[in-house]
C-alpha cells in the first residue's frame, strides 16, 4: 500500500501501567482491522501510547481514525 496521508494521535495516561493496559486491549485488533486501504501502528513510551493511521486516501483515513478514536476509548473505558 502506497501511504499518502498520516495521522498521529498521542494519549497520555497518569501512569505506564494504565497506558500498557491500553496498549494490551488494543494491539489484537491491529491485525484484525488492518486493510488494503489503510493500516495502524502502535508503540508505547512509558505513560505515553502513539497510535499511527496511515492510508491511500483520506476517506479510508477519515474511517480508520473514527474506529481506532472508538476502540481506544471503549479499551480506556473498561481497562480503569
């Protein structure tokens, strides 16, 4: 897949173990959701997680950041 467009979102939780907890509930879905159109990467320093939605067009894009915004809040909501 050829990226054109990028978008990096930044969550900063109060502790690494929170953030870690996070990262566990969301990294499963990384090769269940991953399409020919768009992909997402996810990588965790300390308290602090980055999550990378890349993809070929900003449709795609638009549509792999409302689902990646939606899982990271119901993993942020049931991960307390």
């Amino acid at each position: 897949m050829a990226v054109v467009h990028r978008t990096v979102f930044r969550f900063e939780y109060a502790d690494p173990e929170r953030a870690q907890l996070v990262q566990r509930s969301l990294r499963p879905e990384l090769d269940d959701i991953d399409g020919d159109r768009t992909t997402a990467t996810l990588s965790r320093d300390g308290a602090v997680l980055t999550l990378t939605v890349e993809a070929r067009d900003l449709v795609a894009l638009r549509a792999g950041c409302n689902t990646w915004a939606t899982l990271t809040n119901v993993a942020e909501a049931v991960s307390i």
